[in-house]
C-alpha cells in the first residue's frame, strides 16, 4: 500500500511548513492546486518550489487536479456537496484522469505531499481526490 501524505498551508508558516514536511520525511510535493498563487507569503509555485528545492524536496503541479473556480468558491462558503459535485466533474475529465494516474506514480516513486490550502483535509479537494482514487493509499494528513 502507498502511503501518501497531505498537507495544507492556511495558518502556518514557511518555516513551520517545512519542517512538518521533513519531519514526515515527505521527498517531494504535488500541488494539486488549479491556480498555485497564494496570498501567503512564499507560497506561490515558483518561489515554493524554490524554498522546497532548498529543503531538498522535490515539487510537481497537477493543475488539472485543482478545484474548478465553483467548486473553490463552494469551499469557501463550506459547501462541500457543491464541492464534491464540482470535483466530481473534474475528476472525469482525460486529462484529470491522466493526472491522476501520473500523481499515483509519482507517490509511489517517493514519500511525497498533495498539497493544497485548507488547513482542515476535511474542507479540501485533495481529501476528494484520495478518496475517489479508492483505498490502495494509506493516507497522512499533515498539519503543520
């Protein structure tokens, strides 16, 4: 069984983030995010993966693995039924499908993160997608 970890950056810091990371000894990052721009301070996709790449972990985005804009706002508001009926829409499209699939190579590859906003995994997408994937992954939330 892979095991693959999640984690979200609502509320920590880069430092925090990192650490929770390395502590899990997580090798590498997926971002699961459709639009990886962030109004956190250092965690928009180039200067991320350049603070991962110093860490010494790896970072991979999977935009066709990110929530569509209605399902981001439906989150927002705590509407996870909107949420899952968005996201399920997404998960059929080939190219999510093709994501999916490279995501599961790459977690079994290294110890790696699906990565994502929301602190809580229950109010996130990335929860969504480990779930729709079925139960060959043993999954780790992180919370740093």
């Amino acid at each position: 069984m892979t095991r693959v970890f999640t984690i979200g950056y609502e509320q920590t810091t880069m430092a925090d983030f990192l650490a929770a990371l390395k502590a899990a000894g997580v090798e590498q990052v997926i971002d699961v995010r459709a639009l990886p721009l962030s109004r956190r301070p250092g965690f928009s996709k180039t200067i991320l993966a350049a603070s991962l790449k110093d860490a010494g972990i790896g970072y991979v985005h999977l935009r066709a693995l990110g929530t569509p804009k209605a399902g981001r706002d439906a989150a927002k508001k705590g509407d996870v039924g909107t949420l899952r009926a968005v996201y399920d829409v997404q998960l059929g499209l080939p190219e999510a499908q093709a994501e999916a699939a490279r995501m599961r190579d790459l977690a079994r590859d290294k110890p790696s993160a699906l990565l994502c906003y929301e602190r809580d995994p229950c109010h996130c997408h990335r929860t969504l997608l480990l779930q729709a994937e079925g139960g060959d992954m043993d999954v780790v939330d992180l919370v740093p």
